[in-house]
C-alpha cells in the first residue's frame, strides 16, 4: 500500500456522496453545508467542497478529506479507512511489503484473539454462576448493569485453564496465547490463564479494539489489580482507559478529566460525566498527554486525596508541564539572539478530593460535593504552591531555595506579568523573605534559555526564498524523528505539490533517502531542499519541534488564505450577477473564516521570516 494507493481511492471518492451518506447536505452556492458532527452547534458551519473534494468546519476548524471524514465519523485507522474506501469504490489497494505484512497478521490475530476473550468474559459475568460474585461486587459498588456491558466487563472464573480451552477450540496456539498476554508459561512449560478469579475490564483504543485487560482480584490474591503484560498491542503507558468512550464528549467539551482507577472512569460515565479516562496508574506517562493535548484544551486531574495521590498529581502536572514542549515561545532580546521561555498553551488544573475520598466514593455519595469541586478547581500554580509550600514557611534557607527552584519554572509558563507578579508577592509573604529576593531568585532559577540562536537576517536577493510548504517539508526531512513523533497530527491534505506528498509519506513511515528503491529524481529534490536549510544551525529537538510547528501553521495559514482569496471571488461573482443567494452564502464564509484569523497568524517564527501582507 503506497502514496498511489492514497490518490488513487482519494480520486475515485465522491466526497460529498460520501459525507451525504451520514449527514442531510444543503446545497449552499456550489458547495454544501451541514450541523457539524465534531462538535455541538446550532447554525451550520460544516461545509463540503466538491471542487476541491474536501471538507472544513468554520466552527471548529476541522478538515479533510474523505479519509480524515471516515477515520473521525468511524473511529478508523488511516488504513482501516483507506481500505474501506477502496472496498467501496472498487479499487485492490497495492499489498503490503512481506515484512509488514507478517506484522499486520499478527496483530489482526491477537485483536481477534482479545475480541473473543473479551466475550467469554462478558459471558461468564451475566451467564454463569461462576460470575455471580462478580455481579454481586459490581451491585455493590452502584454499577449498573448497562453501564457495566457498555465498558464490556466480565469475570475470569477460578480455574487455572479455562480461558485457555475456550479458545484453544476456537483454533488458537498456546504460543499465540502467550504472545497475546491472555495466558503465562509455567517453569515446567505448561501454560494456565493470567486472569483468574477476576473482575475483567477491557482496554480499548480509540477505534474500540481491545489492546488488553486489567483484572481486580475478588479473593485474597495479590496484586489486587493485576494488568496484561506489554505485547505486540498493548503497553499501559501509551492507552488510556475509557477513551474510546470519552472522546467524543471531550472533543465537544474541550475538556478532559483524568482519574486513576478503573471504577473512577465507569462511575463517573454512568453518572454523565463522559469526559473521562482513567491513566490505569498513578501518574501520567508522556505518551498519554500527548494524546490528551490532541483532543482537549482544558486537563482536570482528579487524583486520590492522600498523600501518595497529592504527590502522584504533582508528578502529572509536572509531565504535562514538560510534555507541551510545543509550547515554546520566541523571545528576542536587544542583541537579536533568540531565546526560548516556554508557556503552556492549555489549562491544568486539579479537582481537590476531600481526604479519604477517591472520584468513585465521591460521585456515588456526595455528588453535590463532587460537581462543587468539579466547577471550582484549583490552577495548576496554586496546587504547586500548596503542596510544595503547605502550612509552614520552610524551615532553614536550603529549603527556601529549593521550593524557589521548583516553582520558578512553573510561574514563567504562565505567560502572563501580572499573574506572575501577584504569585510573586504571595511568596514573599509566605516565605517571610523580601519581595525583591524572591523576584530576584525567581529570574535566577526559571527554566533557561533552551537554545540561543542568532535572528536570521534577511535572505540575499539573489536567492528565492522557499515557500511554506518546501520549508515545512525540508525541516521534515532534517528531522524525521520529530516528524514521526508528530505523526498523529500531520497529514498531507494541504500539500499541493506530489513530490511533497511522497516525501511526507516517506518520513512518516520511517524511510531514508538512502533506500534503494526511492526514484532519482524525488531524491535529488530531497537533497536539495536539505541543502536549502543546511546553513541554519542543528536545533535541539524541542526547538526542532517547535520549528516544525511553525512552519506547518504557516502552511495551514497559506491554504487559509488561499480559500480566503477564493471566497472573495465569488463575492464578486454574484455581485456581479446579480445573485444575492450566492452573495449572502458567501459572505456568511468570509466572515467566518475571518474569525479564525488570530489561529492563522500566531506569532512570527524565529526561522523563516516572513514579509507577506495578510488577505485584505
């Protein structure tokens, strides 16, 4: 399956057949529009464009093409979507390389072999009586049966093998069982069930296949929760339970909240608050707020109240803090050297428990308690400066130093002078110290300069500057390990050029320039591109990144403006004909679009300078 297969169903899709199979278009001049299915609205914002064969929310800003529509509207994978589209236009997608072929069958098979799993648990919880503790358990923790089916609980009984001859009938090997993490090898090399006498809860992707399982002992064995181990499928640092429930909701609210435990996410989804997941630990992993900051702008972690849970939130705030690395800000001083003070571009707060309560206990038996601690949390630096700080000043110097190392860096990444100066005057007082020491030591302490590098100057006039789209794709091509870190986020739907294309497809799926098999020409245009931007400075990964951000919203901003100049068209178009429903759709457009400016025109990048004047 290659980049020729990609164009090749985009090309044979009608997209707004497609996107009319799921939502009631209305014709609107020559495009189409509907309710956006992203995200909650009234007035539709949703528009499809045949010409183009696209689509674009003036609500929420989302886009794509028959792909992207598919993959959100079914929660698909880029190929479970690609290989739909192609069964429905009648195209035979190109096979896989022999390697990745033997890959996909294996995960295909263990998918299936947790999809029957996950069944047999599910029956013998609700038709057994092997699975009437488990039902017994769940009443007893306020889970209601409905509830319970829809996260697909079940029960592994006591015996040390059934599991295994359930599905060892259905044709699978112990070896591809142990493989799968459903069963363990003794010493002697005989094999028995990894979860017995278990509460079972699956854990799903986003698409809804489950990667594994966590198992809460109803005896006395130990541990009391016992969790797959990682396999092909599954690794517990990189899923977050309940998301392929949650997304939806956290998508429209924008908001996600964060709990440790599995019955903390199910109760919170059975009693409405369906923007949550659970980080099946006690604190965060890297991987997962990287997947949070894709879908929300607003984190609430609601950690136990205890004090490993108040030293478990600290470090998932500390994660996130480090995590949003794409946060970076440019700031140029006098000498017109760049430095880089970073600032979180999404809020983090924390739901205070009452002590002794975890987010289960405190949803079944005090909601008002719960929905008063849910619409008043507590930002991020005022968490820090209770937990770090609490009731007493510290003691001696050495640790007054210490809490200022710790905080400075996390009043900087406010951004924000007057919040930082109030924070500042507050700890002061706390502290019993002088205002001026402690501003003096927080400037000392906050996080330094990551990079310095010298502001470009202007290119010389001989030499024709390269265009967004080439800058974005030549620092791909520098730095293919932060492109692939970004990939969930990167797609080529606004690359006009194919040679761009195939470069982008090429970085994303981990090829050099150096495989063989590459054309000659698409490796020339590579290499000069690189060659282009050589005489810039190596940059450290988080200012790579950052780098590469910028120059994908410039790219985004281009194409913004494109659409912006197409629209101004038509106006004149049906100013001059006459057409006054032509004119009001089109206008309705203008203005919208309009509105998305300051998310097209951030801040200048500190890499390319640009000099073009916005659409007018």
């Amino acid at each position: 399956m290659g980049r020729e297969d990609v164009e090749r169903v985009r090309e044979a899709i009608d997209i707004v057949e497609l996107i009319g199979n799921y939502l009631p278009l209305q014709k609107a001049g020559k495009n189409f529009k509907a309710l956006c299915p992203f995200h909650q609205e009234k007035t539709p914002s949703f528009y499809v464009f045949p010409e183009t064969q696209s689509f674009y929310c003036f609500g929420c800003g989302a886009s794509g093409d028959a792909i992207t529509f598919l993959m959100r509207t079914e929660h698909l994978n880029f190929r479970e979507a690609l290989e739909r589209l192609a069964e429905r236009a009648g195209i035979t997608l190109t096979p896989l390389r022999p390697a990745d072929r033997v890959e996909d069958e294996r995960r295909q098979r263990l998918v299936e072999l947790n999809r029957l799993a996950a069944a047999w648990f599910s029956h013998v919880l609700w038709s057994t009586a092997f699975g009437e503790p488990a039902r017994d358990y769940l009443a007893r923790r306020g889970v209601d049966r409905a509830t319970a089916e829809r996260f697909g609980l079940g029960f592994a009984p006591e015996a040390s093998t059934a599991l295994l001859r359930y599905l060892t009938r259905h044709g699978a090997s112990p070896e591809e069982l142990v493989e799968a993490g459903l069963v363990v090898r003794r010493e002697d090399g005989s094999v028995s069930d990894r979860f017995r006498n278990r509460l079972i809860f699956p854990i799903r992707d986003q698409q809804g296949h489950v990667l594994g399982f966590g198992g809460r002992t109803l005896g006395d064995a130990h541990p009391k929760y016992l969790n797959s181990p990682q396999t092909l499928l599954f690794d517990k640092g990189r899923v977050l339970y309940a998301i392929d429930l949650a997304e939806e909701s956290i998508r429209q609210q924008r908001t996600v909240i964060v709990v440790e435990g599995y019955l903390d996410a199910i109760t919170a989804h059975q009693f409405g608050y369906t923007n949550t997941v659970a980080s099946l630990g006690t604190a965060l992993t890297e991987r997962q707020a990287r997947q949070l900051r894709k879908l929300a702008d607003r984190i609430l972690l609601a950690l136990d109240a205890d004090t490993a849970g108040r030293q478990a939130t600290l470090r998932g705030l500390e994660l996130l803090r480090t995590t949003l690395a794409d946060q970076e800000r440019p700031v140029a001083d006098p000498r017109q050297l760049i430095r880089f003070e970073r600032t979180l571009g999404i809020e983090l707060s924390v739901i205070v428990l009452p002590e002794g309560y975890d987010p289960d206990d405190l949803i079944r038996t005090d909601r008002a308690r719960w929905d008063h601690a849910l619409a008043q949390p507590v930002p991020l630096v005022d968490y820090y400066l209770d937990v770090l700080l609490g009731e007493q000043r510290p003691a001696d110097s050495r640790a007054a130093t210490e809490f200022l190392q710790r905080v400075a860096p996390v009043l900087t990444e406010l951004g924000d002078p007057v919040q930082i100066d109030l924070y500042t005057r507050f700890i002061a007082r706390r502290l019993q110290l002088p205002e001026e020491t402690v501003r003096r030591a927080l400037a000392t302490y906050r996080r330094r300069p990551l990079s310095a590098v010298k502001a470009p100057t202007n290119p010389s006039a001989g030499t024709r500057p390269l265009t967004p789209e080439q800058q974005f794709v030549a620092l791909l091509l520098r730095y293919p390990e932060v492109a692939r870190g970004l990939a969930a986020e990167l797609d080529d739907e606004t690359l006009l050029d194919a040679q761009h294309r195939e470069l982008l497809g090429l970085v994303l799926v981990g090829r050099t320039l150096e495989d063989t098999d590459i054309p000659e020409e698409l490796r020339h245009y590579a290499q000069t591109l690189r060659e282009r931007i050589a005489a810039q400075p190596e940059l450290p990964l988080p200012l790579a990144r950052q780098a590469i951000r910028d120059a994908f919203r410039r790219l985004r901003r281009e194409r913004h403006d494109e659409r912006l100049r197409s629209l101004l068209s038509e106006v004149r178009a049906a100013e001059e004909s006459g057409d006054r429903a032509a004119l009001r759709t089109a206008l309705e457009l203008v203005e919208a679009l309009k509105q998305r400016f300051p998310e097209f025109y951030p801040e200048p990048s500190p890499y390319f300078r640009d000099t073009r004047d916005p659409v007018t």
